[in-house]
C-alpha cells in the first residue's frame, strides 16, 4: 500500500480489519457467496492464514452450512454475500439460527449511502431486512480517508 489515505486501498484496509477482528475474536470459518460488492471481504478472509473457508455460490446454501457448522460447533461461522437479493436468500437459516440459539455471523456488502434509493440495480433495504430475528445490527460505513 503506497498509505493509508490512498483511496484505492480503503475496501481492502475495511476487510482487513473486520475480517482480522472477527479472527481474533475466534471466528475461524467463513462461508463465502462471492459476489462483486463483498470482494473486500472475501478477499480478507482469503489472505488470512488463520482463516478457513468455504466457497458455496448459492446463498441459501451457504448460510445454512454456517448454521450446521454453529450447531456443531457452538461457534459462530460468518457467511459473507454481496448486496441485493442475495442477502435475502439468507433469511430463512437467520431465522433458524435466532430460533434455534445458534450462533452465526453474516457480513452483507451493501450499496454506499449515495447509491441507496436512486434506482441503483440490485438495491434493497438491507437494515432492516431480517427483522426481530437478529440479535444485534450494525451498519459499518464506507470507508473514507
């Protein structure tokens, strides 16, 4: 990285780091829907050594296989997808997981702020998308220097 405020760098510094707190914290397996918006992300998670990682392409799938692996595990496993309708297919293994007491993780990539409700493809209301069946939220913002 040429310095911290070069802004071609600032996604890939975000992942790190979440990626790296989420490691720390011993969250160790990462069921990845790969998709262009969470590239950050998957990438960290790809870099990290200490990281293990599953690639399902299909959403649904990937967040019920980090259901099985939080019932098996008593550990939470972080699904990472991009924006839109892909984070809809991980509703219904949320629900089962919030019902269930089942620890799990899910990190969604979505749109900048300035590219929420102007029309943008694949734009959806992520904040508040799972409902009452979450036990916590947290909208991180984009980047900046």
């Amino acid at each position: 990285m040429n310095g911290i405020n070069d802004e071609k760098y600032l996604n890939t510094m975000w992942g790190d780091i979440v990626i790296g707190e989420l490691v720390n914290n011993d969250v160790v397996r990462f069921c990845i829907s790969t998709g262009s918006r969470s590239t950050p992300l998957t990438a960290a998670a790809a870099s990290n050594t200490c990281a293990e990682k599953t690639i399902i392409y299909d959403e649904r799938s990937s967040a019920f296989f980090a259901l099985g692996y939080g019932q098996a595990k008593n550990r939470p496993a972080a699904v990472i997808t991009t924006s839109g309708t892909a984070v809809a297919n991980l509703f219904p293994a949320v629900i089962e997981a919030y019902m269930s007491k089942v620890p799990m993780i899910v990190l969604t990539a979505d749109r900048p702020f300035e590219l929420q409700d102007v029309g943008a493809n694949q734009t959806i209301d992520q904040d508040s998308i799972f409902g009452k069946y979450i036990r916590w939220f947290c909208n991180i913002p984009a980047p900046d220097s």
